[in-house]
C-alpha cells in the first residue's frame, strides 16, 4: 500500500526549518497494517534530527521517516494478536499508515482521549519520584514546567507528597496556566526579573529538589536557591539546544554544586515496560481522585502539518504534551 511520510531532507546543525523536512510517498507491507490517528511530537526529536546527535540511539538520516511515538487503528491483520478495530501504539512516527509485524504494535485499551498514550508521563515519573526521590516535605523547583515534561513533574511532585511546588515559565499565560490549572503553589515568568531573585521569594527556605528540563541561567539560580543536601535531576537543557554538542549539554559545575551540597542526578528516561507501567499505575489512580490533570494540546491538521507543528513547539507555543490528530 502507498502512504505519505516525513522525511529529514537534511541533518540539521543549527535552527531547524521547513526545508529539512519533506513528504515522500512510500509503500508499506507487512503482517498488520496500522492507520495513524495520532502522532506525538517532543522536543527531544530535534536532537535525533542533528550529525552530531548526543543520545544512546543512532540519529535519524536523509530520506528516513522521522518520528517515534504514534497511535492507530488497525485496518488489516494477519495474526491472531490483533483484530481490525483494535487500538495500537507503535514507534512507527509521521506516517499516514505503517506495516509491519504484529509484534511491533501494541495493543490500547480504548479511552476517551488517546492522546494520553503520546504524553511524557514516565520521564516526568520517573525523574521525580525515582531519580529524584520527591516525598513529604520538599520544596520543589521545576524549570520549563509548562513543557511536556514539566507539567507532569509538578504534579507528581504535588502527589507524592511535596509540601510546595514552585514552576517556571515564559510567559504570564503560561505562569497562570501552572497556578490555576495545573495546582503548582507558585511560578514565575523567567523573563520578569532576575530567577535566582524569584526562587528566593518564592522558596525563602531553599528548594530541596530542583527538576532541569533548561539548564542555563534557570540552573544556576536554582543551585544558589538550594537547601545544603538538594537533589537536582537533570532532564534537559532547552535552553541551549541550538547549539553545537558541547553547548546543547553543558557539564554541570560539579565542584560549585559539592560546594553547596547539591547531589546531581543527570538522567534519561528509555520508557522500560516497568517505567510506563509505574506511571500508568500511578497516574490512573491520581486521575481517578481528581488530584491530577492531564495537560495537552492537540492540533488537528494532515501529515502535511506535522512538521509546522514540530517547528512551533521548539518555539514553546503550545502547553504540555503536544501532539497531531491526523484528520
């Protein structure tokens, strides 16, 4: 069968464009052919689309399909697994439809918002409760907390038991959007003043958790606004992803952090079966309390779009875990 795709046209070195993406029409074959409903989109796909990619897997070429995380519904199958009409999820990425062997999809239990299954849920889960071992009594700093990640990490940090949750973000929208939407106790626009200023009004006693999804200036306001003995998992650094390896993740001062007794815990999430069940568990539960909210932006649009909306997350238009419905 013939379907569209995106395709990297070129790796790229410095800011991304639409010219490093392309739609190509390819066939597809296999044991179960999957139409997709639902791509998700993350900034971390921007460091798989680089030469010099600095992650554990290899990084995306000229002319293959780009994407990872997708949601569909199964329209033929030859195996016993799965059934036309069953719900799946695969790492297939920007296509219209994929193939393949049964055992690369998974099968959903249908929900209301599928959407769901794309979310950054057990990184978020995993860097907080642990990496970061949040429990009763922490006072909880999380950078770029409007992001995927960061507005899952807050909450988390709120359930398992933090006694304050303090966000960061880049715009008065945004800062509201964290307060009274997403329950975080307090944030703060890193535009409006000086961070480390913010942090000191905000957390008079010190952070004892800090999680980094941005790095730079944020990171070092964090470091002189922790309590001595302070976690900080380090998730990311958004702040400096346009630049090249060695400026997209900066080594952390390690000697100013054993300064202040602050334990850095850098990490990254594979999404381990253990790891997406932890959080699914967890997540079902809170939800079912109505301690927790589910934030996305879902942009309707055809495969066309995908890269358009890829563009302007980079640009921190939308708010939590962003994905495409492909109409």
């Amino acid at each position: 069968m013939l379907t569209r795709e995106i395709q990297l046209t070129a790796q790229i070195a410095g800011t991304p464009t639409l010219d490093h993406f392309t739609v190509a029409t390819t066939e597809v074959d296999g044991e179960v052919l999957v139409r997709t409903d639902q791509v998700g989109l993350a900034a971390t796909y921007l460091e798989l689309m680089r030469a010099d990619c600095t992650l554990p897997v290899p990084a995306w070429q000229p002319g293959q399909r780009v994407g990872v995380a997708a949601i569909g519904t199964v329209v033929r199958s030859d195996s016993p697994e799965l059934a036309v009409g069953d719900l799946v999820q695969s790492m297939t990425g920007w296509s219209e439809y994929s193939a393949g062997p049964a055992a690369q999809y998974t099968k959903l239990d249908p929900i209301a918002d599928p959407g769901y299954y794309l979310g950054q849920g057990p990184t978020a889960y995993y860097g907080m409760a642990d990496v970061a071992g949040v429990g009763e009594g922490d006072v909880v700093f999380v950078s770029g907390a409007a992001g995927g990640v960061g507005s899952l990490a807050g909450q988390i940090a709120k359930c398992l038991g933090a006694t304050r949750v303090i966000g960061s973000a880049g715009s008065p929208a945004k800062v509201d959007y964290l307060v009274n939407e997403l329950g975080y106790d307090a944030a703060f626009d890193y535009h409006d003043g000086s961070p480390v200023d913010r942090l000191r009004e905000l957390a008079p006693d010190g952070i004892s958790v800090f999680f980094d999804v941005v790095g730079g200036e944020q990171y070092q306001a964090a470091l002189q606004a922790a309590r001595p003995g302070a976690r900080f998992a380090l998730c990311g650094s958004l702040s400096s992803q346009l630049g090249d390896a060695a400026e997209r993740f900066p080594t952390p001062d390690h000697a100013a952090a054993r300064g202040r007794g602050v334990e850095l815990l850098p990490f990254s999430c594979y999404h381990t079966p253990d790891q997406i069940a932890a959080w699914r568990e967890h997540f079902s539960a809170w939800l079912g309390e109505g301690r927790f909210v589910y934030p996305q932006t879902v942009i309707k649009g055809e495969i066309d779009d995908v890269p358009q909306a890829f563009l302007s997350l980079l640009q921190g238009s939308y708010r939590g875990n962003v994905s495409v419905r492909l109409s």
